[in-house]
C-alpha cells in the first residue's frame, strides 16, 4: 500500500480510499451489499492496508454509516488506525429543514453521524453538494464550530464549481476559521472537466484531490459496448448511468481498452492508474461489490503508465457539458 497526505494538510491516507456507499441496507437498491456481505471486503481492504473509508449520511438513510461503523471497529485495533469521512447537505427525512448546509442542519446530522457510526469524531467531514439557499458565511462558521468542538478533524468539499470553493476558503480564511483541505470530484479518463479550474485551484491552494466513480459507473472496465450493452445490475437500476455519458465516451473506452491489452491488465487497473498519476490526486474513491472489484483496485497500485501510454489514453477525449455540481 501506499500513502499520501491529503493536498498540504497533515492528513495521511492510503492513495486508495475505500467508497462505502454500496453498504448498508440492500433492500434499498439490488446491487448494495448488507453487514455479512460486505464483511470480507472491508477486512481485505484492511489486511492489504487501506486506512481511509467514505461514506454519507444519505446512503440508505444512514444504514451504510451503521455498517461502516461497525466493520471499522471489528477490523481496526485502535480508532488511529483508520480515517473515516462522511458527508452533509441532502435530506435524511421529510421533516422541514432537515436538509441543507444551514448551522441547524449540520449540527444537528455531525450528531446522527457520530451516532450512527459508533465513534466521537470523523477523520473528515465534506459538504456533499453547494447550498444556495444558505450564505456561505452561515455553513462555514457551523463547519468550524464542528471541528473546534472537536467531532471533526479535517473539512472537505464535494461537486461544486470552483469558484464556489474559492468563494469558501476566501470566507474562511477572512474569519479566521478551518477550511476545506479535500475536494472529492467527479473526475475520471471519461470526464476531465474538472481539470480547466478545478484542479488546478485545488493544486494553488494544497486541496488534495479525491475523485469519486473513478470508474464511471463501470463504463471504464471495458465492459460495456455502444448501444448499451454489457449492463450490469448495477447500471440497470442507476438512472444517471445512461445520462452522464454518451456513445463518445466509447472512443476513450476503446482506447482504454487497446493500451490495457498490451499491458496485459484488465481495462479497470489501467484507468484507476491513470487517475493515481494525475496531478494534485491523493487517491481516488472506489466502491466495489466483489472480490474481484477490490483486487484489481488493489493491483493498480502498483502499475506505473509510461507517457506514451497516457497520450494515447487522453487523446479520445472531447469535451463535456460540466455536470455533477446541481
């Protein structure tokens, strides 16, 4: 395993985070895995020296907390010895006002989440989407008070546009109060976005990047062919699968899939590799839900891709409306 800070903050995780969303409750989506089945993955990820878990408070409405907790403390010896994030802003019931980035919201969810999650503080606490219904000013000073109160150790932003980050740690550092130090993205070989500002704000300001769906959906292992063949259960029951990318996006997928064969590794290491070695990335976020899914997340790290490699693997690219702020 390897290890990095978190941008320039003190933070040290491994450079592969493991994405808890899948956990939890599976009556909730077909392809989300319960406290038994998820077991063995959480304690391989442990063994081979993953220390940084994510999660959210909305994943099946708190229940991928409750597992996450629980594994957590099964697998780890001391509470050091694992980082764990989770994340507020959408709505955990119908009740008004549960919902948001407003001083109210977030103190009140840092508690469920500590409850549910059967610890006194997360390692890193993000802000899963921009409020705009709620100054800036307002979240950024209840964020600090989280942190002061110590139930939070690091803040971290996640899907916004960059000049709402620049416009968050602008106010924080004018009030003297903890910034963002992670921004968790969607960003991957299919969408590069983010690479036009985002990026490059978070290498000016040592915001270590952390991309979620490193995979796109599944749409980088290779499996998948133009017209929508190749679906997985997953896919089948994920509406934004079929809107966030389009038959173009095949022409990187071939590419991905053309470079892995001379390699002689399956289409997923490659592209996860990519992403490790891209600029101002600490680790990306994977979910898996089998073994092999981990495995070869685990095998990326060891597989280092030459510039020619990474030309021919960006040069399908094209440019993309921007989506995952809204």
């Amino acid at each position: 395993m390897r290890y990095a800070h978190v941008g320039s903050s003190g933070l040290e995780i491994s450079r592969l985070v493991l994405g808890m969303m899948s956990f939890g409750d599976d009556s909730q989506r077909a392809w989300h895995l319960d406290l038994d089945a998820a077991r063995p993955l959480v304690r391989r990820a442990a063994e081979a020296g993953v220390t940084a878990y994510d999660t959210a408070d909305v994943y099946d409405r708190g229940a991928s907390e409750e597992v996450t907790g629980r594994l957590l403390r099964e697998l780890f010896g001391r509470r050091d010895d694992y980082v764990v994030s989770t994340k507020v802003y959408y709505p955990m019931s119908d009740a008004p006002g549960d919902h948001g980035l407003s001083r109210r919201h977030i103190l009140s969810s840092i508690d469920g989440s500590l409850r549910r999650l059967g610890t006194d503080h997360v390692d890193l606490y993000y802000v899963h989407r921009w409020d705009y219904q709620t100054p800036i000013e307002e979240t950024m000073e209840a964020l600090d008070s989280v942190v002061r109160a110590g139930k939070a150790r690091y803040l971290g932003a996640s899907s916004m546009y960059a000049w709402q980050l620049a416009e968050a740690q602008h106010v924080a550092e004018r009030n003297g109060w903890h910034r963002f130090v992670a921004m968790q993205n969607h960003y991957h070989l299919a969408y590069r976005e983010e690479e036009r500002e985002m990026v490059p704000l978070c290498l000016a300001h040592g915001i270590g990047v952390l991309p979620y769906s490193p995979l796109a959906r599944g749409l980088l292992t290779g499996t998948r062919t133009r017209g929508g063949g190749g679906s997985t259960i997953r896919s089948g029951s994920d509406p934004a699968a079929g809107t966030l990318y389009s038959d173009s996006d095949f022409d990187v997928v071939d590419a991905l899939v053309e470079v892995a064969g001379e390699l002689g590794r399956p289409p997923a290491q490659v592209a996860l590799a990519w992403l490790r070695e891209r600029p101002g990335v600490t680790g990306p976020i994977v979910g898996v839900t089998r073994p092999e899914h981990l495995e070869d997340a685990l095998a990326s790290l060891d597989l280092e891709l030459g510039p020619e490699a990474c030309t021919r693997l960006q040069a399908a690219y094209v440019p993309h409306a921007v989506v995952g702020p809204e």
